[in-house]
C-alpha cells in the first residue's frame, strides 16, 4: 500500500472568519508570507504525496489563480533584478500536481470527498483539511501514511481534547495497538461529553481507502443536516481495521479568529526573517500592560 494522492477539501464558506472571507477564501489568507493552503500542500509534498485535488467552490478561484504560473509578474520581477521573489512566485505553482474539483453543493465534510471519487480511483489516498496547520518536526500526513502502510489500515490522526472541546470534533473509540497508535472501532460527530467515546479527538488528517466512497454514497445527512465524513468513517471502521495515531505536533485551526491569530504568532516566531524582531516586540508589548 502506497500513499501517493492527497485530497485537500477547501469548499466551506468559511462563516467563522467572516467579513475577511467574504471575498478571500479562508484558505487564502495569510499566515506570515504565506496562504495557509500552501502549507497544507507543503505538509502533503514532504510526505511523499505527488498528486493533490483541491476540492474547492465557485467563489474560491484564488487558489487555482495562485498554484499557476504568472508570466507577466515573474518577467517584471527579473527585470528589476528581484530574482528571490521571482523564485518564490514561480515555486507555489510548481509545488506539486494540483487538481481541482468543484463541490457545487455546500453538502458537508462527507460530501466534499466524495467529489474526489474519480480523481482517486483505486488506491488510498490521504485528506488533509485545508484550515488544520500543522507544525511538527515529522510531516504529520507522513505520520499517519506510515502508521497506514504498517498496519495495512485506514487511519486517523488523533490527539487529545479536553471534555469542553470534544463536541467541536469526532470523538473515536480506540483501544491500544503500539506507542501511539490505536485500533478504531466506533466514532460519533461532534457529540456532547456524555456522548463522546474517548477525548482523543480527530484533527484534520486522515488515510482512505477508496472503500469510503461507496459508503459516502449511502451515508444520509448526520450532524447539521450535512453529510459527515466521521458518519462515512464510521461504516468503514467496522468493515476493514482502521488505527488512530496520536501524532507529534501542534495543530492550529486557522479556520476560527482564535487558531489563526495563535498560528500567526508562532509562525512568525519560528520565522528566521522576522522572529527576533517579533519576540522584541511583544516583550516591549508585555512591558507595557
Ligand atoms: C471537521 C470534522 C471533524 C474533525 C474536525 C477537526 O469539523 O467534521 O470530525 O474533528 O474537522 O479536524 P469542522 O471543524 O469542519 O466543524
């Protein structure tokens, strides 16, 4: 089993970020010098992924607009002798092999991967959430593709949540397997703390088996009347042997005020450019309140 392609759902509205996202994708945002998708698509190409579909909406053509080449900028650039940036400007659209489907219904999660369903074909393929960032020292996609081929299963990438969290996330049924990893049997959407299984909690990463797709197919409108990817995960868990890993690293949910703004600093802090910088100001800051 080898993990080649990844699926990146990027079709929300983005309603947590609003009035930014009324015309700038959430994913187009960004996080220092960045978009947030292309660290998303950068987690994915240093975890060996060469084939990425974006599933996306009909107001989200920035993102297409911005893995593309742009001829008439990079000239401009290289004439003025601005070689680095004319670097930088060519290298996102040379990232990797980007595809993109448009979801055309906001139908939930379970939906939106669903879409992907031609593009995958017949192999397993990873999903990464477009608003979840992850810093971590080992790709976490690498994480959870190499617990995937160990065990020969479907897997999920997990951490743990306290109980006033849990109803924001899919709460997985888990017992040991080996350091870190979990055999899944049962998960529920977004349930209260009487209704959660465990506080290990999904973040934004997965392995599939193309199997999902058939069970997507059936699966009828769950949490908020949308079709749920944990619904459709849930069917498979129970059909063939899916493991959790509890990954290495820090997850930042850019997709709420909150995520972004603590994403934001600590992207900037790690920043070689401006992170001293940075660090003097919010110690001047701090002095101050
Ligand atoms: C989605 C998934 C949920 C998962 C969460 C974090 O929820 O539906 O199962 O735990 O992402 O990755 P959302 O944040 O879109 O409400």
């Amino acid at each position: 089993m080898k993990v080649r392609k990844a699926v990146i759902p990027a079709a929300g509205l983005g309603t947590r970020m609003l009035p930014a996202t009324k015309t700038i994708p959430k994913e187009m945002l960004p996080l220092v010098d960045k978009p947030v998708i292309q660290y998303v698509i950068e987690e994915a190409v240093a975890s060996g992924i060469e084939d990425i579909l974006i599933v996306t909406n009909r107001a989200k053509s920035a993102m297409d607009d911005y893995f593309d080449y742009h001829p008439e900028l990079e000239e401009r650039l290289l004439r003025d002798n601005k070689t680095k940036e004319a670097e930088l400007v060519r290298m996102s659209a040379d990232l990797a092999n980007i595809f993109y489907v448009r979801q055309k219904e906001t139908k939930g999660l379970g939906h939106a991967i669903w879409r992907a369903k031609r593009f995958v074909g017949d192999e397993p393929f990873a999903v990464l959430l477009g608003d979840d960032i992850m810093m971590a020292k080992t790709p976490v996609t690498k994480q959870i593709i190499d617990a995937a081929e160990k065990h020969g299963a479907s897997a999920v990438g997990v951490q743990t949540v306290p109980d006033e969290h849990i109803s924001k996330y899919s709460s997985v049924k888990v017992s040991p397997l080996e350091e870190r990893v979990y055999r899944v049997s049962d998960m529920n959407e977004k349930p209260t703390p009487a209704e959660k299984f465990s506080n290990y909690a999904i973040l934004g990463r997965y392995v599939l088996t193309p199997d999902i797709f058939d069970i997507l197919e059936n699966t009828p409108p769950g949490y908020g009347g949308e079709i749920q990817l944990t619904d459709g995960l849930k069917t498979l868990c129970k059909q063939s042997p899916m493991v959790a890993v509890d990954f290495e690293g820090r997850r930042y949910d850019t997709g709420n005020l909150k995520g972004f703004m603590e994403a934001i600093i600590d992207y900037a802090l790690a920043s070689d450019e401006i992170g001293p910088w940075l660090k003097q100001f919010i110690v001047d800051k701090a002095r101050q309140f």
